[in-house]
C-alpha cells in the first residue's frame, strides 16, 4: 500500500484517534463533574463506521480476498451493534435483557463467528492436533493457549456470576463470553503458527485480547455495582476502539512486515 491511499488511511486512523480521544475525555468528564451531554453516545459509533470505511478501502492491498471479505462481513455486523449498545445515551432505563441488548449480543456473536473463520485460516492446526499420528508431547505443547485464555476468563467471571444473574444477563453474557475467549485464543494462534505476516497476526492478537477485556469490563459495567460499575464503563471503549482499529488495520498487507 502505498501513495495516497497511505496518506487516506493514516488519516481515517489519525480522525478516530481524535474523535476517541474527545469522547474518553467527555465519559471522565461526565463521571468526575456529571455533566450531561449524548455527545459521547453519538461518537462511539462513527469510530466503528471509520474503521468499516477502512476495512472497504483495502481493495487489492489486503491479504487475499477471502480474508478482505470475512473481514468486511464482520464490521458490517460490528456498526450496527455499536449504535444499539449507544442508545442506553438516550433512554438511561433500558436493561441488559432489553431487545436492543439481545440483537446486539446475537450480530456480536455473529460478527465474533466471522472473525474467528478468518483467523483461522482454515484452521490447520487443529487438523494436525487431532491426527493420530501427532505425538502426546506435541499435543501437550499446542493446549496450554487455549487453557490459559479460558482460565482467565473463568477466573475473572466467576466472582461476576451472581450480579450477572441478578441483572438477567447470565446466559448471553456467558455466551458470548465464549466466544470472545474463542476469538483471543484463534486470534494468537495467528501468531504462534505464523498464519498471518508478523505484524498482521501482532494486530490481531492484540485486538482479541482487547476485545476479551472489553467484554470483562463491559459485564462490571452491566452488573451496576455502584462506583466500580462506573469506572468500568469509561474503560470500555479504551480497549474496545484499540480493539477495532487493529483488526481493521489487520487487513491490510503492509510491505515487508516478516513471516
């Protein structure tokens, strides 16, 4: 990629770094001076619109056409659950069993799904993991990422279980929690078995780790805890925007980035 669609797209990522950066401010604004304004509600998802504008410029700079096309497939789900989860801004009493919540949850998961397939690539190495032939050793070596991302994921959960059943979003949140740990965990095995070029699987590992803490904060944040449940929700969007940007820009070849 190179000339002015370089210059286009460091330019997308510059303005939602802008706009991120003015709507964190507005979220610690409203929790320190409770102030009151939608502007961050209205903001958060013109980010995810710039990085769906991203993901479309890619054209023939991506890594092949399937990858460009799971990619583009997931950020079209992506928007519009980010406008539902933006209209608790406007109608301060919807719940988390609310049907805007549970449309947004399912097209997350679905978008979860497609992003999944594409970073696995086919998933080779679980072909190879299954087959008889493979040694016990080998088998013992490939477990240990998918054990420690569930494992932290169970760890931080549990103690929410409770509160997350008290408010109704048990099942869903579990779900999709499920997924999300599913995605950081194919989102790494980019990295460890070399899938993507380095700095891609790099941008997609982060991104899925982002997306794993988004979720965690996200659920603190639901469970309305008081003080606490307010903090977490100015950190969603911290990890969730770096959670979006990087997949974005995951799709794109950038030069000679190493194997």
């Amino acid at each position: 990629m190179r000339g002015r669609k370089r210059v286009v797209v460091f330019a997308l990522v510059g303005l939602i770094l802008l706009i991120a950066g003015s709507f964190i401010a507005v979220d610690w604004m409203i929790f320190l001076l409770g102030i009151k304004t939608i502007y961050a509600g209205v903001a958060k998802p013109v980010v995810s619109s710039i990085c769906l504008l991203l993901v479309s410029l890619i054209g023939r700079d991506g890594i092949d056409r399937r990858d460009t096309a799971l990619l583009i497939f997931a950020f079209v789900c992506i928007v519009p659950v980010d406008v539902l989860m933006s209209v608790v801004v406007f109608y301060p009493g919807m719940t988390v069993a609310s049907p805007a919540f549970m449309v947004g949850g399912v097209l997350s998961i679905v978008a979860d799904v497609l992003l999944i397939i594409r970073h696995g690539r086919g998933f080779p190495y679980l072909r190879g993991i299954t087959g008889t032939s493979k040694p016990r050793a080998n088998r013992g070596s490939f477990i240990w990422l998918p054990l420690l991302v569930y494992g932290i994921a169970v760890a931080v959960l549990i103690p929410l279980f409770k509160d997350m059943a008290r408010v109704g979003h048990l099942t869903i949140g579990l779900v999709y929690s499920f997924f999300v740990a599913a995605s950081m965990w194919v989102g790494w095995e980019t990295v460890r078995q070399r899938l993507y070029p380095r700095l891609n699987a790099w941008m997609i590992g982060i991104g899925t780790t982002c997306w794993l803490i988004t979720e965690i904060t996200g659920e603190i944040y639901n469970i309305q805890i008081g003080r606490i449940s307010n903090i977490a929700f100015n950190f969603v969007w911290i990890f969730y925007g770096t959670c979006i940007v990087c997949l974005a820009l995951s799709g794109y070849r950038w030069g000679n980035s190493g194997g």
